[in-house]
C-alpha cells in the first residue's frame, strides 16, 4: 500500500518460465495483489509458479485456455474487479 491506496497488476505470462518465480517474490513487496495471466503458455509458467511460489496469499492465478485474446482479458479484468482490492 503506498499513500494509503491499494496496488493491483495483472501480469501476463508467456513464455517466461522460471525465471517469474524472481519476478513475483520481487513485486510482492511492493503490490498489494497480483495476478498471474498464462496465456496458455508452452513453458506452462503459471503452473510452475503456483508450484513454487512460497508467499502466496497476494497472487491470483487465471489461465487460458487459449493463446491471448481481447476477449479473454476482458473477462479476466472484469473477474479480478469482483475481487475487493
């Protein structure tokens, strides 16, 4: 939380593998919640972080079950709103 508002972002993983384990225990410390987009990734990253991920309580996970598409943002935004941040 900086100047008392909450922080969300919304990553999108492709291709990342990993190397978004660093990535995402660096960014916690800053973030209020993340959320984790595989945009049905061949290197299957955001089933490599939800294994690896040690603090996890901030992350959110959504997968696609296609490659990136407006469409599939759009419904993953409008999901992560529902969430009170």
């Amino acid at each position: 939380m900086i100047f008392k508002k909450k922080i969300a972002v919304v990553i999108p993983a492709y291709n990342i593998g990993k190397n978004i384990v660093k990535f995402l225990d660096l960014i916690s410390n800053y973030v209020d919640q993340i959320y984790l987009v595989d945009d049905f990734c061949p290197l299957k990253t955001g089933n490599y972080a939800q294994k690896n991920i040690k603090n996890r309580h901030k992350l959110h996970f959504l997968f696609n079950k296609k490659p990136w598409s407006r469409r599939c943002h759009e419904k993953w935004l409008s999901k992560m709103f529902k969430f009170k941040c």
